[in-house]
C-alpha cells in the first residue's frame, strides 16, 4: 500500500511538458535581460529601457510560435552563485518578468544566475511564473567566474512548500555550461541524484552559452531520465532542432534566436519561426 505522503509527491510531479506548454515537445524562447542595476556593464537610465527590451524580446518570441519564456539576467556577467546573488538584482528581475508575463499570453519560467535557487523562487512567485530554471539542483562543481557552489535542492524544496508555491515545476540542469562539476560526479550521478531529489525536468547543455551538447550526450541522458522530460538548453537552431526532438522532449532556444545569430542582439521573428516550422511535426 503507498503510503498517503508518496501519493502526494508524485502528484506534484510534472507527467508531462504539454501540460504546461500545450504541446507534447514545447520550444521555450529566452528572455535576455539587459544588464540589471548593481551588474558591472548596467548603462543606468532606470529599470524602464531593460523591460521595454525584454518586453520586445518576449512578443518577438511569441509572434514567432515558440510555446514559452524564460526571463532571464543573461548580461550581469561576471555572474555571482547561489546566496551572493546582490537584493537590487532579485527586485528588478521580478519587477521585469513581471512586466513581460503581461506582455505576452505564454508560459513563463524564471532563471537568476548562476544558481539563484530561493531567490529564483521568490522571483517565480512574484511574477506569476509557472517553473523556473535550477542551474545546479544536486552536486557540487565551479562555475566561470570561480565561485564554488553546491546543490541547492534541500533548501528550495522546503522554501517552495513553506511558501506554497509547489505548482512552480523546476527544471534542473546536468553537468551544466559555464560550470565543471567535481571529480566523481558524472551525467549518470548527477541525473540519478537530481530525479531522487524531485526535479520535474532535465536540461542538456553544451559547454557555454550556444554551444550544442552532443546528440550521443543527449541519447545517453534519456535512456537514463526514466519519465522524466530532457530539454536541450543551449545550441538548438534551425538546422539541428529536428534532430534534437528526435530524442529530447524540448529545447531551450537564446542565442540562434537573435538578429544574425548574435546573443546580445534583440530576437528575430524570423528566426524563431524557421526553427519552430522546422520542429513542427516532432513537437505536436
């Protein structure tokens, strides 16, 4: 007999990506804010500038069929990790993506680099998102910019009930960009630690940001995901996104997205329309 609390758990996991995104292998759109104030490349001029920009970005998106966002503080590079994410950058990114929620009739994740884990919650929460990207869930490794850093799992998930905000579903990256894991903590460690530990999804992703992983990577992460839904998080374009949903449940598209191919250059609608026509038929 299962017992009561198990019953609830597994309700609590996502079954499947169509039922957030309306279809069975959803392209999600990346939402690159501008330099956040406190970042060491924000130009100044106020919050407004940054949510028009992201507001654009995500009707862009939109208008080319991708079926959700992620809003995301992409250029306060160099990134900090986990709990020395500065206050005046969580405010903001809430105050932005909730911007872009109104602007657009999508699903809406959150993800504060690197690693924003509680603070990424209370963002997702105040903006309406329905799940938000977790960098590094389970295990421990370093990230580009030096920071030492550790799964944050234990304390989002407790945060997460305490605040009742369990329909948030958390999409957590393995053997994530931008980071080394430590010795010993391989794809299949790290996809088994992440399942037991309740992520909803697993992000594949290549070294840096629009690098592709490798498709044998991407095959070896599903057959050891059980039921649980594997995007591709960074490199998906319009030529290799059919190969790609072959075997992955979706993808996580920025930079392929923007004006020339260029990741600090605003999305194009153009663009995002070749790639989603070019995975239509595998994400219906």
């Amino acid at each position: 007999m299962t017992p009561a609390w198990k019953l609830r758990k597994d309700a609590l996991q996502l079954k499947d990506l169509k039922d957030l995104f309306g279809t069975q292998k959803p392209i999600i759109g990346m939402v690159h804010c501008w330099p956040l104030p406190g970042a060491p490349h924000y130009a100044g001029g106020g919050v407004d500038p940054i949510i028009e920009h992201a507001i654009a970005d995500a009707r862009a998106l939109e208008k080319g069929g991708a079926h959700g966002v992620i809003v995301e503080n992409m250029w306060d590079i160099p990134f900090r990790a986990g709990s020395h994410l500065p206050p005046e950058s969580i405010a903001v990114h809430a105050v932005i993506a909730r911007e872009v929620k109104r602007a657009v009739n999508l699903p809406m994740g959150i993800n504060l680099v690197h690693n924003g884990g509680v603070s990424a919650l209370a963002i997702a929460i105040a903006s309406g998102a329905s799940f938000m990207r977790v960098c590094m869930f389970t295990g421990a490794g370093v990230w580009e910019s030096g920071s030492i850093d550790e799964g944050c799992a234990a304390e989002l998930l407790r945060r997460r009930s305490d605040l009742r905000a369990e329909h948030i579903k958390l999409f957590c990256d393995v053997d994530k960009k931008h980071s080394v894991r430590f010795p010993g903590i391989d794809l299949a460690t790290h996809i088994e630690w992440t399942r037991f530990s309740g992520g909803d999804a697993l992000i594949i992703s290549g070294k840096m940001t629009g690098n592709a992983p490798n498709l044998e990577k991407v095959h070896i992460a599903k057959s050891l995901a059980g039921n649980c839904p594997v995007l591709i998080g960074s490199g998906a374009d319009e030529n290799n996104i059919a190969d790609f949903l072959t075997v992955a449940d979706g993808a996580i598209v920025g930079t392929s997205v923007k004006v020339d191919g260029v990741c600090e250059n605003p999305v194009d609608v153009a663009r995002v329309t070749r790639l989603v026509n070019n995975a239509k038929g595998i994400t219906a």
